[in-house]
C-alpha cells in the first residue's frame, strides 16, 4: 500500500519530494486509508502507467541490471570461496607448469566438439606460456560414455600418461564407446588390462564426484568452461582469447 501512495503522489507533484513525503509517512497513511481510498489510488496509479508505460520498462531494466550485479557477486564469492578446491585437488590432473604463476581451470567432456576446440589451443597456450599451470577438470555429463572416457583418462594418471591419452581423445573425437577408448589407450601405449582395472576404482569416482559438486558450487552449467584467476569463462574460446584472459589474471595479481 505504500508504494501505491507514493507512486500516487508522484503523479500529482514533484518526483523527488514526494518520494520523500511517501517514505516518512507511508505506514501511518496505509493504515489510514478506507476502501475508496485505496481503489482511487489504485486507478490512479493504473492511469499513470498506462500513460507512461516507459516507467515500467525503466523499472524492469533497472531490476535486471541489480539482478546481473548481485549474480556477478554471488559468482565472484563462489569463485573465490572454490580457489583451494578448483588449484589444489590431488586427483585433478596438471599440465604445463606446476609451480606457474597463472592456474587456467577447465571442465570438459570428451564428447563436446567444443571442447575438442579448446584442446588445440590449450595445447598452445602451454606451448608458449612457460608459466601456465593448467588444471583438469574431467565434467562428463553428456552421457554415459563420457563417463566412461573420464574414468579411463583418470586411469591413465596411475601409468603417467595422461597428457597424451587426453589430447589423443579429444583429436580422436567420436562416441566415446569402450572400443574406441580401448583404441587410443592402445595406440598411446598404456596398458590396456590395467586401466580397465583402475577405472574402478572408488577413488576416481569420488574425483568425478567432487568434480560435479564443484561446478554446481560456481556456477558451470556446460562445457567447455574455464577458470581464469577469479574469472569463470564459459563456451569455448580462441588462443587469443585465452592470452587475454591469461594477461589479465596477471595484472590483477601483481
């Protein structure tokens, strides 16, 4: 009731007096006010808007911005509440340099094609940048395939070979199904007979685990989707890109 009477009075005088006016006295007026009343301030709000309906798409941008700010927040605090979880985490693969300055987190899934698009530039960026630490995040939630790629790349870090096991997968592409990663374990060198015994293991599914629960707590809906310093870039992204990010995350820290 007492924002109906202070859009009222705004109508009949000056804005910013009578916002004023309404903020002091609106709890004595609402209670004031008999039936009448209330249904002619209700008219003439109605007429105000309908003669000025921009005051409603104001009123509507301006709530979406308040809401895209405070999600921004929300993010930036899940972001910065995750840093030990998204850097730190035994079972979660390293590339590149371990001890680099800059730590570039991905979430993937061997299915996604744009996540095959990010591999090649990721490949790059390490190429090039001997102080990226890039972390891996195995996210399969495409399908029951995916899971199954996870689960032998994870396996793949008991025989040291992750990094070539990974980027053959996303190079090879496909359905995921057990032949065709039993196919590339086989042409990376890995032992066969092996991985398929240390993908049962309760420990990487535990990884996978944390691993989804971390996404949730920041805000990764899809892949691929990276996290750069305190910033979550979602979608694929060229090496341009990426250097921008990467360059970015450095002033900020310096």
């Amino acid at each position: 009731m007492g924002a109906l009477l202070a859009l009222a009075v705004i109508v009949q005088g000056d804005r910013q007096a009578a916002a004023q006016d309404a903020a002091g006295n609106a709890a004595e007026n609402a209670t004031s006010l008999d039936p009448k009343q209330t249904e002619a301030i209700q008219e003439l709000v109605r007429d105000y808007l309908l003669q000025n309906p921009e005051v409603i798409v104001e009123a509507l941008e301006i709530y979406q911005q308040r809401q895209r700010l405070a999600e921004a927040e929300r993010q930036r605090a899940a972001l910065l509440a995750a840093q030990d979880s998204l850097k730190n985490d035994p079972a979660s693969p390293v590339l590149g340099n371990p001890d680099g300055d800059i730590t570039v987190v991905e979430f993937f899934d061997y299915r996604c094609p744009y996540c095959r698009q990010v591999a090649g530039a990721l490949q790059e960026l390490v190429a090039e940048d001997p102080n990226i630490r890039l972390v891996m995040k195995e996210y399969p939630i495409l399908s029951e395939d995916s899971v199954n790629a996870a689960r032998a790349a994870l396996a793949a870090v008991r025989q040291d070979g992750y990094e070539r096991f990974h980027f053959a997968l996303m190079e090879r592409g496909g359905t995921m199904s057990q032949a065709e990663v039993t196919s590339v374990a086989q042409s990376v060198g890995l032992d066969v007979e092996q991985l398929l015994r240390d993908m049962r293991s309760p420990e990487i599914e535990a990884a996978l685990r944390r691993n989804y629960a971390l996404a949730e707590s920041i805000g990764v809906t899809g892949t691929p989707a990276m996290v750069i310093g305190t910033t979550l870039v979602p979608g694929a992204v060229d090496l341009n890109r990426l250097r921008a990010l990467v360059a970015e995350a450095r002033a900020q820290a310096s």
